[in-house]
C-alpha cells in the first residue's frame, strides 16, 4: 500500500447518530408489518363493517406506496443519500427516470394495443358472441384449427400479437378441443 | 513514520497516486459504486416491467399464482433482510469509530442473517419443485391453476432467483470485508469497501422490498 506514495489517508467520515438507524429500522419493522395487514387482514375487517370488496387495484396501489415508502427510507438514511453529495443524488435520480422511461413506453404499448384486429379474421362464430376474448386468451378454450387467440393456426407468416414466436409453435394438443355442433352448423 | 492512527491495531492507509486526497478517493469510489447501482436497477427494471405487462394483461393468473406462495416465509425474510440491512449500516458507523471488534460481530451478523434467508427460500423452492411448480414448460402443477400460470412462475422462479444471486454474491463480499475488517485494514479514515458493500447490501434489501408485496401478498 505504502509503495503509492500518496499521502496517508484522512478522510473525517461523517458519523451518523445511533437514534437515527434505531428510527429507521423501526419504520422498516412497522411498515412491513402494516403491508401484510393491508393485504391479508384489513380486506376482511372492511367487508365485516361496510360490505365493500377491496379490488386487486386498490390492494397493488396500497402495497406499492407502502413499498415506495420503505424505499425512500433504505435510499434516504442506509444509502445516506440524504446527506450526500448532489451529484450521487442526481445520479441515482437519473436512474429512476430511466427506468420511468422503460416503464412508460413498454406500457404505452402494452396497454393500448387494439383487440378488435382480433376479430377480423377467421373467427369461429361461438367465438363471436364472447365479448371479452382476445384479452383473455386463458380462459377461453381454443378450437380445432385455431390458436386460442382465435386466430387460424395454418397462418404461420402472419402470428397474431399474442403468439410471438408464430403459429409453428402451436401446440394443437395442448389447447384444442372438439368444436362444438354450433360451431360446426354455423361452418 | 509517524502515523496518525494506532499502529497496533490497524494497517495505515495511503491514498492512491492517482488521487490527490482521501476524499476525492472516497467520492470517486462511491460514484462508481451508484453507477454500477443504477446497471442494477435496470437489470431488475426488466424484470419488473415483465410482471406489469403480464400482469395488466392476466390479472387472474397473478392472483391464482399469488395464492400458491406462502406469504409468512415472505413475511419471515423480509424481516431477517432488514434486520441485515439495519445491522450492515450500523456495522459501517462501528468502523467509522474505529470499534473493529463491534464491526466485525456485526458484519458477520449480517452473513448468518443471509444465510437464513438463503435456508427460507431453499424451503420455499423445494416445496414448489414437490408441487411441480416450475417455470415455463416445465410447470407440471396438478391442483386448480389457470391455463398460462406457468407465466406466472417463470416471472417468480427469474426475479427470485435473481435476487437469491444477489445475495449469495452480498454474502460473499461481507465475508471479504469482514475478514479485511479482521486484520485492522478499515478505521475511520479508510473505509470505503465497507461502505460500498454496504451499499450493494442495501440494494439487495430494496429489491426484495418490492418482490414481496408483488409476489406473495397480491392477493
């Protein structure tokens, strides 16, 4: 180490009082506690009172503040980013915009694309009156001939959106069933 | 030489030719350290966003999958993971005040509390593999289970296991601080491995903050 021939080192580091961990570690203690509560113990306590269901959506945003909360917390005061210098602030800043980015324009896809072009083409005719198909392709079972997107499986240039890697890959085994007499009246 | 710390406790520390003080040293370090922090964020952004979309899209088979999760041994490492964090944080204050002996119980606390969250997990995939809950193709689940759950799993069974990397290389590196911290190489105005451990230990601890309430506690 000695053979640097830099000066020996000084650095005066900025000791952190003690009520300041035991805090934190407490808050850490105290909001996971009450995020396991949220989530398995109060659905139950507000229906017993009120009747109302507490939907999934609500549960996430909950957990998820609960979650920012206890992150701010580890980053602020273990990361001592509270009392850093500003350019380590701004660099981690950065980032989370960064992953904002990576997050707004995956959804911005994800979220928006069209179900109808489902429907154009080759559609069974008991398909037709499920209104709610391509969304939910699991709990539709698929017919002969069709992926369960219900898009015709012998189109193997063109997979539908949901089938990413083309309809070679399509299972027939898997997923089909007999059509029903309906189905095959209506061909 | 005369040397501004205890010789007979610690290794005095000369500041790199490359820097012109201990400080700068220290700074430049630790932004290095949050760069390679933010190459982490993104790895698990990925991860992240696959569970968004999927989960916009298959709202059910989140919840089902949800519910085969046993969310008391999540609940149980969340605690020893921030138990570790708290006592890894404390251990950074111990060198700062030239304690080697409370610092080095502490590091080594950390250790044995990423090792038990290291056993709980063990646990919690063997029960799965019994079940033969396993990722993509290889889901060969039995019980009530929705059609594309397997989707579900293959984003539990990376972002887990991913994590469960971290840790072991946290541990690791604990383990090389702790021993450094043995010889007497850190005291109060040389620390900055242990600082930057720290920092990478506490990521781990975030991560995991978020992977408990999406995985075992959506429903």
């Amino acid at each position: 180490m000695s053979d640097h021939h830099g000066p020996e080192s000084d650095h005066h580091p900025h000791v952190l009082p003690m009520t300041m961990y035991i805090a934190v570690g407490t808050a850490l203690f105290v909001l996971t506690a009450l995020t396991v509560w949220t989530a398995k113990f109060m659905p139950e306590m507000i229906f017993h009172f009120t009747k109302m269901q507490v939907t999934p959506t609500i549960a996430i945003i909950i957990a998820l503040i609960i979650a920012f909360t206890k992150a701010a917390l580890v980053c602020g005061f273990f990361m001592h980013l509270h009392y850093d210098k500003p350019l380590n602030r701004a660099t981690f800043l950065s980032g989370i915009f960064f992953l904002s980015l990576f997050f707004l324009f995956t959804l911005a896809d994800t979220l928006t694309r069209d179900d109808k072009v489902y429907l154009r083409e080759g559609m069974p005719e008991s398909f037709k009156t499920l209104t709610e198909i391509p969304h939910k392709p699991h709990m539709v079972k698929a017919m002969a001939g069709y992926c369960h997107h219900g898009v015709k499986t012998d189109d193997k240039v063109h997979p539908c959106h949901y089938c990413t890697t083309g309809h070679e890959d399509f299972k027939e085994s898997d997923t089909t069933v007999e059509a029903t007499p309906e189905a095959k009246a209506a061909e | 030489m005369s040397s501004k710390v205890d010789t007979n406790k610690f290794i005095p520390r000369f500041v790199s030719h490359h820097f012109s003080n201990a400080d700068q040293e220290f700074e430049s370090c630790k932004l290095g350290m949050w760069l390679f922090l933010l190459t982490e964020f993104m790895l698990f952004g990925g991860i992240f966003v696959a569970y968004v979309v999927f989960r916009t899209w298959y709202p059910e088979t989140f919840e089902s999958g949800a519910e085969k999760l046993d969310w008391k041994m999540g609940a149980v490492n969340t605690v020893i993971l921030i138990t570790s964090s708290v006592t890894m944080a404390v251990a950074i204050r111990e060198v700062q005040l030239n304690r080697k002996g409370r610092a080095l119980a502490l590091l080594l606390f950390t250790v044995l509390c990423g090792m038990g969250f290291l056993v709980v997990k063990y646990f919690e995939y063997n029960h799965k593999f019994e079940l033969g809950i396993f990722p993509g193709d290889f889901f060969s689940f039995m019980g009530d289970h929705m059609s594309n759950e397997h989707l579900y799993f293959s984003i539990y069974f990376m972002a887990t296991a991913t994590h469960v990397l971290h840790v072991i290389l946290g541990l690791l590196a604990i383990l090389w601080v702790s021993w450094r911290t043995a010889k007497g190489e850190f005291y109060e105005a040389y620390y900055t491995p242990v600082e930057m451990v720290g920092l990478y230990w506490h990521l781990v601890d975030l991560i995991w903050i978020f992977l408990f309430p999406l995985l075992y506690l959506t429903k």
